[in-house]
C-alpha cells in the first residue's frame, strides 16, 4: 500500500481509500467481509456520510475491535449548528465511538451557502465546538462547484477538501496545486466519473501519480472491486497507451458527462439539473436504482416538468444536451 499525509491534518493515509456509497447494498456479514479485506490490504481510510442511509452502521459494526486501525470520515448537509449536533451524535453512535479523525460539510452547491454554514448559528460553530471537545478530530469541506474550493482554501479551518478527480474532470487541477502549497489535503471523489470510465486500473492509477492528491476513495461494494483497485498500485506508473486510452474515452464520454458544476442553473421550471443526473448516474451505475429512485421521487421538481426553453444549454460551459438528458432521466425513474 502506498501512504501519504493528509496535508495539516497530519494522517497518514492509504492513497486508495474506501467509499462509502455503495457499500449500502451490502448486508452486514458482506460489508464486515469487505471491509476486513479492506483492512488487510492496508486501506486505513474510509469516507461516508449521514446522507448514505446505513453506510456508517455498517461500518461502525465491520469495525468492532478495529477502530484504532482506521481514519473515520463522514460528512453532513446540515447547515444550521443545531441540526449537525444531532448528525454527530448520530454518526457517533453508527460508528460505535467517540470520536470522528474527519467530518466534512457535505456538499456545499455555491458560495452562498458556504457563507451560511461559516456565518454565526452556522454548522461551522458546531464543528468547533466539537473540535474543541476532542470529539472531531479535524475538518473538511466536499462540494461539487471547483468555486467553492477555490474559496475554501482561503480559510485556516479547513485541513481537506474532497472534490471530483478523473480522467474527465480535470478543472480541480490547479486549485489542488494551491491547496497542496496550503498544506490542505485533497480527496478525489469520482475516480471513475461516477463509473462513466471503463478501465478501473488506469483511471486510479491517473489519480494516484498526481503529487498533490493525497487519497482516492472510489466505492467499493465487493472484495473483487476491492482487488481490483488494489492492482492499480502494482501497475503503477500509468503508461503512455493508458493514458491515450484514458484520453479517448474522455473525449468520447464528454458530450454527454454532467460535471455538476451547476452554472445551468437556476432553471425557470425549478429543475435541480445536476441533482437529476447524479440520481441518474447512481441509478445506472452503481447499482443502486431503488436508493436513487426513492431521493428523485422526494424532489420538489422533477425531470419532467422541463418546458424545453434551452437556457440551461446556453449557460452551460461543455454545450451538453440537457434537455435531450432530462427526458433520458424522465424515462428511467418513470
């Protein structure tokens, strides 16, 4: 296994960490299994959230006796101080302990919320709070929107940012190079573009020779995935026809790949744009068409109330056919 340090945090964590989404689909004896695999290949990092239904319970019971052998990191969309209270103490007891190494706001759209959460009777107030108790042992930020991590850099609170990294979403790049100079450690979320990438091996080997990525956490659901991964490591460096091929299918891909960057928002008919096609993605490609459904169903908006105006198309910056995408999501979640 190979480690590195996870910025001011100081953790020294495995470079290919466990993602929590997909483990959901697990009972508790396969996710145990899973994770006592994980363990033994020397994955020392591992990333859910409260938003994953019972990622943190499996977790927490896989690791009953263990805990000290890994780092814990979740995440909340709470935004309000009161309201990530409940979350930690709920995450506290999934996890069956007493302390989190990570907690991270989940999520953050834009940089008015972020201002939200940073304001007073904000989340951030709960996060220090709770630092101070020794509970949380160090903070992050995650968001999809690279302007908010531009911004999140900026402050002295954050230690990690967790953002999207692969062969087609390359736009964190440079602010990465800045994060890593601050010392703040980087997370790349989506090694696989949401499983858009075919070739597994390759794209976490293009995350793991970034010198200024601490930690991938692609989503694991089985000890073969888990292997897989795994041999990313042992074929290390990328080699030049990979990266063509890596290259090729991003090209390919990219017509028709959402980064969630949100700029074709907000859209006239209330459409969360974005949000449709994560559910989507979910749904399609990570086997999880009854969790993915039940979250689009809960949408105030859905994909069918688009009226086809096109002013999500002109906003938005790689010229995708969202409407032709929202009908593709309207058919699948029916």
């Amino acid at each position: 296994m190979m480690y590195g340090i996870l910025g001011k945090t100081g953790l020294k964590v495995s470079k290919i960490g466990l993602g929590g989404i997909p483990i959901q689909q697990l009972n508790q004896c396969d996710a145990s299994k899973l994770i006592e695999k994980a363990l033994e290949y020397g994955i020392n990092f591992m990333d859910t959230a409260r938003g994953y239904t019972v990622s943190e319970s499996l977790i927490g019971n896989a690791l009953t006796g263990g805990r000290k052998k890994v780092f814990l990191a979740t995440k909340s969309m709470a935004r309000e101080k009161d309201a990530l209270k409940k979350d930690i103490e709920i995450s506290l007891e999934n996890f069956n302990t007493d302390y989190i190494d990570l907690y991270q706001f989940h999520n953050i759209p834009n940089l008015q919320e972020l201002e939200k959460v940073m304001a007073p009777g904000g989340a951030l107030e709960t996060f220090v709070e709770y630092m101070q108790m020794g509970v949380i042992k160090h903070i992050g930020i995650t968001s999809h929107n690279i302007e908010v991590i531009k911004k999140a850099i900026e402050y002295d609170i954050f230690e990690t940012v967790q953002y999207p990294f692969n062969a087609i979403e390359t736009q964190g790049l440079d602010t990465f190079g800045k994060a890593y100079e601050r010392n703040i450690g980087v997370i790349a979320m989506k090694p696989f573009a949401g499983g858009a990438l075919s070739n597994k091996k390759a794209a976490l080997k293009y995350i793991l020779q970034n010198p200024h990525v601490t930690c991938a956490i692609p989503g694991m659901c089985s000890i073969e995935q888990l292997k897989e991964n795994m041999g990313a490591m042992e074929e290390m460096p990328l080699s030049e026809a990979e990266r063509e091929d890596l290259s090729k299918e991003a090209a390919e891909l990219g017509e028709r790949f959402c980064r969630r960057c949100g700029y074709c928002k907000p859209c006239p008919a209330g459409i969360d744009i974005p949000s449709v096609f994560v559910l989507e993605s979910y749904y399609r490609r990570y086997n999880l068409a009854d969790w993915a459904t039940e979250r689009y169903k809960s949408m105030p908006v859905k994909a069918g109330a688009c009226e086809k105006c096109g002013l999500c198309e002109t906003r938005c910056p790689y010229g995708l056919p969202i409407r032709d995408m929202l009908e593709s999501a309207k058919k699948v979640f029916g």
